[in-house]
C-alpha cells in the first residue's frame, strides 16, 4: 500500500500546467452529450436541455435547433445519445428527467417515444445508452431512477427488452454504460455508491468489482464514466465523482483495471471530482482525458470543477490545461463541469461538452484551431479600426441576429442585420485575443471564431 501511495503522489508531482490555446468554442450553449457521426465527420450533434439538440452537417460552421418533443416543459436534460454505425438516420436519445427513451429514423427530424413502462422517471443519466461494438442494431440502456433497469434492443433501438435489475440495496442509481470492444458478453456499469458492476454473460446478471480492495468506495461516490482501452484489451478507466463536501478524503479520483473490470485500482487525481474521460491514440499509446464536475450547489471544497488534464504516459504525469476559456453559457451558467469528450479519429478532433457550451481541440497540434481557408467557410471575419467586417458566402434575405462573444462567453455586443456578402458591424475596442461571432435566428444559425491581435 506505502508503494501504491507514493506512486500516486509521483504523477502529481510530475503534472505541469499549460495554456489552454488549444481549444476554440464552437457553441455557447449548456452542452451535455455529442454524438459524433460514424460515417461523416461533418455531423454532429449536441444534447441540450428542454428537449433541444443543435446539428451541424458542415462540421459547425451552422447550426439547427431540432427538439426530441414539446421544448420548455419539461426540466430534461439530454444526458445520453447514441447513433446506428450504419443507418445513421437513427438517432437514440434518454437523459436526466427524461421521460424514457426517444428515437429518430430521419436523422433527427422526428422523435418518437420508444421507451417508457409507466413510471413518472425513466432516467438514463451519463453514457447510459450505447450501441455494441458487434453488431450495430443491438442496443444497450441503463436506467438510473425508480428501476435499476439493465435493458436491450436488437432491432436498432425500436423495442426494448429488460434483462435483469440490479438491488437497491446494491445501489440506488445506475450512471452509465459501457460495452467491451473485445468481448460482446463484457458489460460494466458505473453507479452511485461508489460501485461498479460487472457481467461476463452478456448483461443477464452482474457482480460487483472490487475497488482497491473494497466493493464500495462512497455512499456519494458516482461512477459517470468507463472506457475500455481499443489498443489494450482488458484495461479499462473510470472516472469518480463527490457529491458530498463531508466525504471528499478518500473519494473521486480516475481509476484503473487490467483485468477486465473484475478489479480497480486509483490512478490519479485522489479526492477529486471528475465526470468525463476519453482515449485518444497516439503513436506511443493512448492519451487519457479527463474533465472535472462539481455540483454548483455545493461548497467548492469539492476539487473537481475547472480541471482539465490529459496524460501521455498511462496516468504517471499529466498537463493540466489553465486560463480554459469556460465562460458562461447561454442560460447563464458558469459552473466550470466537464459532462463529456468525444474523439473523431478521421479530423483528429476531440470535442469537449461543457456547461458553458462545446469547445473543439485539435489533437494533433498544439495551435489555435485551424478555422478553415476562405473558400471552405460560410461566414470569415477580419478585425477592423471600427470593428469587425464579416464575409457572408451565403446570404440571407431576412434579418437575423447577431453576437459577439468575449473568452469568458459574455455578449459584448449584439444587433439585427440582414446578411450581404460583406458587411461591418460596429464593435469598437475589442482588446486582443479570441471571439465567437453567432449570426442568425434561434433556429438556425452560423458561428465562427476570431482572433484579433493585440
């Protein structure tokens, strides 16, 4: 134990900060899950809140705001998202007070209700509906509320059918999800209590893993996150994450197992809240991700919130990523949470779900993003003596709306106009450094990054 202890105090000492140059905005809006599209990297989709998702098919350079039902009524939270590998009109969708699971074969046009047995919550809160690796109409969800429900589709999602439960007594709420790539009968479960749950046979029953040499490791502790390693079969990682300031020694921290899940070990990060983590290969191995979270109703003696680190050297040292430009999103929120990344191997992009909205980084440089040459994009922006000088390629004919977002996401500037192919807008004394600029209606809209030099 004295060993294990000391290595862990040896990837602290060897973390080192850097500047968080490397990630640009792309939304300011609270987002909870991306779905990254399989087959073209140019669509993707963010889960919001109330219903709403936002989908970009030219890689975010414009936006539309399409609902999975009735937006405003609801105080859901789309948490959990997945797409068919192959027919990728099917989108899969459940979240936090979500009233079950909904499902689109029109790559999002419609919803319908696919999934709900009577109780008033069906919750499928962190990762919770995942596709298998295996075949791509088969289905997994875990359900989080009133039923710790394990359940299955094998019909891309339409019906669902439950395979076991897991006691209440065992734990009182299920998070997340997670397939093997190398074994389709390997399912882990990650759930509060600080357990996780393990089956060898496909999900029909489940035991727990042992902990460091526990089974538990907090009544508080939630397990939002598992991954399986695609370059090392049988190392998964897990992310651990505090919901009570009296339970924080002990608590949270990034876990490890080489053997499957059947056992886990503390890497990194002890006493810290994290909630979002994802393997990025590299040429030497894997990049380990991961993200922070606290609940903003609690005491920030809860370390978690604002961390952002990555790892090249399997958790041994990190670089914790500083002056991240979280900002506040467009209901105002500014706690500094983590909820998910998600890795596009064609563009080498790893996208970051925030409270504050959904940043991109490249990970193959250490430069600003590159925002694409002049004929590649739809609206480019130059900084001029008065302001700023758009470049429209496509023009609209009704006015819209426009905003200028500073680093920290504040609008320092807003207006209607109706687009031309070029047009200035008035924003004097912009200081150096980086902005969104968000143009259109709140349906549909287009935005871009800036930087203007000091």
């Amino acid at each position: 134990m004295l060993r294990y202890c000391l290595v862990v105090t040896l990837a602290f000492a060897l973390a080192h900060a850097v500047s968080a140059q490397t990630f640009t905005p792309l939304l300011r809006e609270l987002s909870h899950t991306v779905v990254l599209n399989p087959l073209d990297p140019n669509k993707v989709w963010i889960g919001n809140a109330e219903h709403q998702t936002y989908h970009t098919t030219d890689g975010g350079q414009s936006w539309a705001l399409v609902a999975t039902g009735e937006i405003g009524n609801s105080g859901n939270v789309i948490t959990s998202a997945t797409q068919h590998a192959v027919d990728t009109n099917i989108y899969i969708v459940g979240g936090w007070r979500f009233d079950g699971i909904r499902r689109s074969t029109n790559s999002g046009a419609s919803f319908t209700r696919v999934f709900a047995d009577g109780f008033t919550r069906s919750w499928f809160i962190s990762d919770a509906i995942v596709a298998s690796h295996q075949n791509p109409d088969v289905f997994y969800a875990a359900r989080g509320s009133d039923v710790n429900g394990v359940y299955r589709s094998t019909d891309k999602g339409e019906t669902w059918s439950l395979l076991t439960t897991i006691p209440r007594n065992t734990t009182t709420r299920i998070c997340t999800i997670t397939l093997s790539p190398h074994d389709p009968n390997l399912v882990l479960l990650g759930c509060l209590g600080g357990v996780i749950m393990r089956s060898t046979d496909g999900g029909m029953t489940f035991t727990q893993s042992r902990l460091g040499g526990s089974l538990t490791i907090k009544r508080d502790t939630e397990f939002p996150k598992i991954v399986h390693s695609l370059r090392s079969p049988g190392t998964v990682w897990a992310v651990a994450a505090i919901s009570s300031p009296e339970n924080v020694a002990g608590n949270g921290g990034l876990w490890k197992s080489v053997d499957d899940g059947a056992t886990w070990q503390l890497t990194a990060f002890p006493d810290t809240s994290l909630w979002a983590i994802e393997l990025v290969p590299r040429p030497e191995g894997e990049e380990v991700w991961v993200g922070g979270f606290r609940i903003e109703t609690q005491p920030t003696v809860i370390k978690g919130d604002g961390l952002l680190a990555s790892s090249r050297d399997g958790g041994r040292s990190w670089t914790q990523y500083t002056d991240f430009p979280w900002g506040r999103s467009n209901t105002d929120d500014t706690v500094k949470n983590a909820w998910i990344f998600r890795y596009q191997p064609t563009t080498g992009k790893l996208f970051l779900a925030m409270q504050t909205g959904l940043f991109v980084h490249e990970t193959g440089t250490t430069s600003v993003v590159d925002q694409g040459a002049p004929a590649q994009r739809t609206l480019r922006v130059r900084a001029t003596p008065t302001g700023i000088r758009v470049y429209n390629d496509a023009p609209s004919q009704l006015q819209e709306r426009w905003a200028v977002y500073n680093v920290e996401g504040r609008v320092i500037a807003e207006g209607d106009v109706v687009p031309i192919d070029a047009f200035d807008l008035n924003v004097r004394g912009l200081a150096g450094g980086g902005y969104l600029l968000k143009l259109g209606t709140q349906q549909r809209f287009r935005t871009t990054a800036f930087t203007v030099a000091p």
